[in-house]
C-alpha cells in the first residue's frame, strides 16, 4: 500500500493531526474499494489542495482574516459545493470523484475544509451534522457557529436562539470529526444497497466498524449481508457476538434463524 500503509502500521501515524489521519483513512478505504485510486496519487492531490492554502494565509496573524480567506479559497476559488444525495450515483461519493468533481457531499467536503482549517491554525468542531451541517469555529479567543451549507456564514444570536427553539441541542458541546467519516459512511452504505454493490457495502461495513466497534446495529447488518453473500462462517461469528453484548430482554427472531441456516449451511459448505 505504499506510503499511507508505513505510516498506519507507525506510531507516527497516530502523531498526526486529527483530520489529516482522518483523510488518509479515506485515501485508504477508496484504494480499498478501487486499487486503481491509489493512495499516493490521493495524498498529492490533497496536497495540492492544502499548500495554495497555507501560503495565502501564513502572512496573517487573526484568525477571522484567516478564517475568511480559507472560505473564500475553498467554496470560491476552488469552486467545492455541495451535491444534493438525489443526484448522486455511487461513484460519485468517493473521495477521487470529489477532488476530480470539486462536488459531493456534505461530510466529506467539510472534513475537506476542516482539513485546511488545521493545516493553518484554525481551531474548528462539528457540532451538526445531520440534516444541518454547523460547525463552531474559535476565532480570536471568540467563538462563533457556522453554516457549513451556506459557505461557512456566521449564524446571527437570533438564528441560534430560533435552532435551539426548534429541538437543536447545542449542550452537548462537539461531536468529534469522526462523526463526519461516520456520516459520510452511512451515505455510502445507503447508495451501496440501493445500486445493490455488495463489495462496497461489506467493506464499508468494516470501516464503520472500526470507528464504532461497539455499535450492535452495524454489527447485526453486517451479519446479515455475510449470510447474504454466502460467508456464512462471519455471519455465525458476528450474531454470536450481537446477542452475547445486546441489551437483555431484547428479541430478535429474525436473526435467530439467520444463525440457525448459517449454521446448516456453514456445515454443508465448510
């Protein structure tokens, strides 16, 4: 794997920067889903992305100067936007088509953004991304929230009083950037199952468990589709592992006889 598998295999890798790692991961995951998208080809692009964006900012001291800078590089003069999910086929989320496209979809192309945001000093957490996609950003020892959507606008006071008024819990503080590889996951594995890609859906369904290895409900599907692709030695392993940590009480028939034909047929076809 070149490069990026060094650097997993390393202490350094954990060194690095938290959305930086976040986005090699990804480099990894798309050579894992098409060997042609190599990672090294990846990182030079995303590299490309990062330098014009480092020297347009290294002069300046403030943050919001900055801040603005960066925005106004990423949605204006690199042209990213956002692509709604209805018009997106499967490729099209993938981290190649959306450096090639400069569109896709939410999460990653604010991972992307948070990405150069940490690259020039920039301080930035997720605090929504579901259905709206906010982030809190520290400028100059103040702290503001933005719409990712809207190309990063500050939110008035009003418009946050009205977002908390309508169920939006800002309590809770950040989500951590793996929300968003989460969230970017989640779609993938979405649009995987309608286009009916079976390889994609068990790789992501790997992913996802890395990044949430006590979720049962990642668990529990990924057992399902190792049935339905006929490794039924992993369906076994995995609805063992769902009902020995599910909540007690908790029924589920369905998977039950999933196990049971596993089961007979793991035996028929060892």
């Amino acid at each position: 794997m070149g490069e990026i598998e060094d650097l997993r295999s390393s202490k350094r890798f954990l060194l690095l920067k938290e959305q930086w790692r976040l986005v090699l991961e990804l480099c990894h995951y798309s050579e894992d889903v098409n060997p042609l998208w190599q990672n090294g080809i990846l990182q030079d692009t995303l590299k490309t992305l990062s330098r014009p964006a480092i020297a347009l900012t290294e002069s300046y001291s403030e943050d919001e100067i900055k801040f603005r800078i960066l925005t106004h590089y990423f949605f204006k003069q690199r042209g990213y936007s956002l692509a709604k999910p209805t018009v997106l086929k499967l490729q099209d989320y993938f981290l190649p088509s959306v450096l090639n496209a400069r569109t896709g979809p939410a999460p990653l192309l604010m991972l992307l953004l948070c990405t150069l945001f940490e690259e020039c000093g920039i301080k930035a957490q997720v605090i929504s991304c579901h259905k709206r996609y906010l982030l809190k950003v520290q400028l100059n020892s103040r702290a503001h929230v933005v719409d990712f959507e809207d190309s990063c606008r500050f939110l008035e006071p009003f418009e946050i009083v009205d977002l908390i008024n309508r169920g939006f819990d800002f309590s809770n503080g950040a989500l951590g950037m793996t929300a968003l590889v989460v969230e970017y996951l989640e779609m993938i594995k979405a649009r995987a199952r309608v286009e009916n890609n079976c390889q994609v859906l068990t790789l992501t369904h790997g992913y996802l468990m890395r990044y949430q290895p006590f979720n049962l409900k990642h668990l529990r599907e990924r057992a399902l589709l190792a049935y339905e692709t006929g490794d039924y030695r992993t369906a076994i392993d995995d609805i063992r592992s769902y009902f020995q940590y599910k909540q007690p009480g908790l029924s589920n028939s369905h998977l039950k006889r999933i196990y049971k034909l596993a089961l007979r047929r793991h035996r028929l076809h060892p």
